[in-house]
C-alpha cells in the first residue's frame, strides 16, 4: 500500500498528492496515507518537476520531530 502510494501515485503526480510545509520545512512536501489503522506520513522534495527520493516515511506520531532532525 505504501509502496503504490509513492510509486504510482506520488511518483506521477507530486503536486497533487502532498502538502508543501512552510517555515523550517519549507522547500518539503508531505502526504498521509492511513493504512491498516495507522496514519502513516511520506516527506519528499521537488526539484525541477521532478520527484526527489523519498525523504521519510513513518507513522504521524513524532514524524515532524524526526524530519526536522534529518533535514539538519
């Protein structure tokens, strides 16, 4: 489930599927997905159109705490 949402969804389409953060995310686009009851959270970057690899996924829960960090 996951795996589809950032390949054929995410991959195809960036702009339609994510949020872009703002301050000290900024330049970051996020999607949700819920998937087997748990809210899961996909962190990414456009470049030029194109589709970054995949910053961080993970359960909402402490998500933007840890992207924060990686992003550092």
């Amino acid at each position: 489930m996951i795996i589809d949402r950032i390949y054929l969804e995410i991959a195809n389409k960036p702009y339609k599927w994510g949020i872009e953060k703002q301050g000290d995310l900024a330049g970051i686009w996020v999607s949700g997905l819920r998937y087997n009851k748990v809210e899961y959270r996909i962190a990414y970057m456009i470049e030029d159109n194109l589709l970054v690899p995949i910053l961080l996924s993970d359960t909402h829960e402490g998500f933007y705490k840890q992207l924060k960090r990686l992003i550092k």
